[in-house]
C-alpha cells in the first residue's frame, strides 16, 4: 500500500506546477487528508496548465467597417489594419471587427481604438488598457435653460489629475465597499483609498460633460464621458502581470499587449468579478455628478441610461474585448434602460442610438469620431496659429470651458474625423440607427492642466 506523504510548495514546483494562489489550499487538502503519491497526482490534475499555445500563422479573419474618402483617412486605415492583422494572430482569438472610428493606439499588434476582438475563454487586459469601463451617461433634465445646468455642473464635478480635495468627497456605498474588500485584485489599502477620492471625478483627456438639447423634444439633457480612474488603472496593472505570468507559460510567441488570463483559472475568476466591480464603482461614478446637478438645479430627472464602451464583455464562453467600440447587443448590458450613446466633438450633436447584431459588427457600433492623426500631429499642423485663435474659430456659438482655464487644442472638434464620415459609415455597415440627436450648447473639459501643473510651476521658477 503506498504511504501517505507530506508535501510543501518546493515539491510542487518540482512536480511542473509554477507558483500559484491554488498552492496553499492544495498543500492544506493533501496535507490534512494525508493523500497517497497516487492521490496527489490525480488530485492535482485539476490545476495542470493548457498545452502551449503557438501564434496563427495568418490573421483570424475580422470584418472592417470602414473605408476611405482621402489619403489621410486611408494612411489610417491603413495603419489600423497592420496592427489588427497581428491581434488577430494571438491564439485564443475566434473573430474580430474595426469600426468606423478606428485609429492605432500603440505599437504594431495592440488592438486599435474602435477594435473588437473576441476571444475563446480568455480575458485580455491589455484589450481593455487602463482605462476600463470608459462610458457615457445621459440625464434628461425636461424644461430648463441649458446654461443653469452647465453652470450647476461646472460647480458639481472634477477634472484633472487625482481624487477630490477632503471635505468635497462622494460617500462610497458600505455595499460597494465590500465588494472591494472581497476582491483580491482589489482590497489593497491604496484601491480602497483611491475608491473613495476618485467618487466624482472624471479625469482629463478626451473625457467630458455636455450639455445641450434633444433634437426631438426640446429637452436639456446632460452627458457625461469618463472611465473608471484610479481604480481601474490599478486593476489594470495587476492584470497585466497576471496576464504576463500565464504568457511566458503558455504562449512566449504571443505579444506582451495580448497576454490573457484563462477565465477558467482562480486568477481570471477573480478578474472577471473585479471587472464587474469596476463597471459598478464607474456607474455610481456618473450617478453621483449626474444627481448633485439635479438637485443643485432643482429639477427631477425625466429619463437615464448609459452604457460602457471600453470593457470586455461576455456571451457563454466568448469574450467580446471592446476597445472603444458602443454595445449593441442588450445581452451585454445586463442594466440596460434606454438607447446608446455616440458622442462625436464638442461642435456635433451626441447621437442616441440603438441597432441589430449582425455577422459582421459582432453587436457593437462606434464608440465617437476618431482621429487620423495623432494629438502630437494635430498640434503640429496648426502651429502657425495661437491656441485661442484656433479655439475662437472652432468653438463658435458653443459654451466651451476648460476646467483647468487652459485650452487643449487636441480635444477640438478639429482633431477629430469629420462626424458626417462616420455616420455615413454607420448606415453603410449596419451599425444602428439614430433614434434622437442632443444638439451642442457646450461643454468642459480638463483642458491642459499639465501646463500649469506643480512640477511644471517649479521649473519655470527655477529658470527665473
């Protein structure tokens, strides 16, 4: 009879099982029930990685919903297919869609702006980047002069870099902050402080809070654009070196941007669940600056919905990652109660739409505009022209404000693909329908804070 045998984590290294958060429940089970050579082994065929996985040798074929009118929209697509070409080499890929909006976001192989990859049992951090759950929210407020409210919301939000000053802070719900605790990637002390600092706040770049009206009742109707901040930045990360851990096991062909966690795994169960936190935390997140304008105004709000448009989403065993690309598909939004949002520039309307699945969006619509160039190349073109010139030209008759009192030229409508391009597209591939326009009365926006920022004010003194 074979003898039971007492076991420690170095002996199951030996055995080929890299180091894992599994270890210590398994060495607890064989330990405590003194488990035989023979036990041992069957008993840990439960956590025996996959084989390795190697590249495709071509692409998974995706469908592309866009074309070309100019050279510089084709120089893009261009650039966009080259990179998605080699997204859709990672071995876990099954399908894969471009939209309208498309434009790279990184190196050759990272998935673009307006990219959809959907995958087989695997969550791809780096297919949903830093910025999770980035998304929109719309409130109608019914019968009121769209500048009591941009006024009530430029008192009522937060743009910039970090949380809001104490004494100015959101309450995180006890529920919400639970969830957090019981979260492994997420119950470190500096998530949790950061949970409740970012409440309210909306970052900077091409994050936003509009306000104008329906095109079809007259309506005011505010909308605000951020992701989910610190928090989700932090969840990020720990999912890039989890999702790098599982690469060089089990795919070291496979580009360090594409690395995966298997959903099947403790790790990718515990991502998945942290992500669904993460969309709560950004969803109270619009609710908390949408209902403090509500109350400041004195109006009851007529109607709300949102919807996410940088998550990754799932149907059965497929992994739907969105890169900036709207949903759809009701299936995806298990809270859903109105149409979706397309935002374009501060000078266009915001489009209300909704759509059918089909072959070849895979249940999605664009996410905005895009660009076709860089923010560095947009600068770069209009350098002959001061930015308040170009502000005053391109904001014309619009309330825009820069929460940081300094223009980013790179937010204005210019630097962006003309909206009636992509709408356009959106008929021609099936990408929804416009239900109802909000029409522009203006905007803020972070602006240029780093202009102005502390260590920028040091140099300058220093110089002086």
């Amino acid at each position: 009879m074979e003898q039971s045998m007492r076991i420690t984590g170095h002996d199951l290294k030996a055995m080929g099982y890299p180091p894992a958060k599994w270890y210590r429940k398994a060495l607890e089970h064989i330990n405590e029930n003194g488990l035989t050579k023979t036990e041992i082994e069957n008993y840990l065929e439960q956590f025996k990685l996959p084989e390795q996985k190697f590249l495709f040798d071509q692409p998974v074929p995706y469908s592309l919903n866009i074309s070309a009118e100019t050279e510089l929209e084709r120089e893009n697509i261009q650039k966009v297919k080259e990179t998605m070409d080699q997204v859709m080499r990672t071995p876990t890929v099954i399908g894969g869609a471009v939209m309208p909006d498309a434009c790279p976001a990184g190196p050759i192989g990272t998935i673009p702006v307006g990219g959809i990859v959907a995958t087989k049992n695997t969550i791809h951090p780096g297919m949903h980047s830093a910025d999770i759950c980035c998304s929109v929210m719309l409130t109608d407020f019914g019968t009121i002069e769209p500048k009591q409210v941009l006024d009530a919301a430029h008192e009522s939000t937060h743009f910039g870099p970090g949380g809001r000053p104490r004494g100015h802070q959101f309450q995180l719900p006890d529920e919400l902050m639970d969830a957090f605790k019981a979260n492994e990637f997420l119950c470190d002390p500096k998530s949790l402080s950061i949970a409740r600092e970012h409440l309210g706040t909306q970052g900077d770049g091409n994050h936003f809070l509009f306000v104008g009206q329906s095109g079809k009742t007259g309506n005011t109707m505010m909308i605000t654009h951020h992701g989910s901040r610190g928090p989700g930045a932090r969840l990020y990360a720990k999912g890039m070196t989890i999702a790098e851990r599982y690469r060089k096991l089990l795919s070291p062909e496979t580009l360090k941007q594409n690395a995966w966690i298997p959903y099947d795994s403790e790790e990718g169960q515990d991502y998945w669940d942290a992500l669904q936190v993460i969309r709560k935390w950004t969803k109270l997140n619009h609710e908390l600056i949408h209902d403090a304008v509500a109350k400041k105004i004195e109006k009851e709000v007529q109607d709300r919905y949102w919807n996410e448009h940088n998550f990754v989403f799932k149907d059965e065993d497929t992994f739907y990652h969105a890169k900036g690309a709207t949903p759809l598909d009701k299936s995806f939004m298990p809270d859903i109660t109105g149409p979706r949002l397309i935002p374009m520039n501060m000078a266009e309307p915001v489009l209300i739409v909704e759509g059918a699945t089909t072959d070849t969006n895979l249940g999605f619509a664009p996410h905005g505009a895009g660009r076709n160039m860089s923010r560095t190349q947009h600068k770069r073109n209009l350098e002959d022209l001061s930015d308040l010139d170009i502000f005053r030209k391109e904001t014309r008759d619009l309330d825009i404000r820069f929460y940081s009192k300094e223009i980013d030229i790179s937010e204005l409508p210019s630097a962006y693909k003309p909206a009636s391009v992509v709408r356009d597209q959106m008929t021609e591939f099936k990408l929804g329908q416009v239900l109802d326009e909000v029409i522009p009365y203006g905007s803020i926006m972070a602006g240029d804070w780093q202009k102005n920022a502390p260590w920028r004010k040091k140099k300058r003194r220093r110089r002086n």
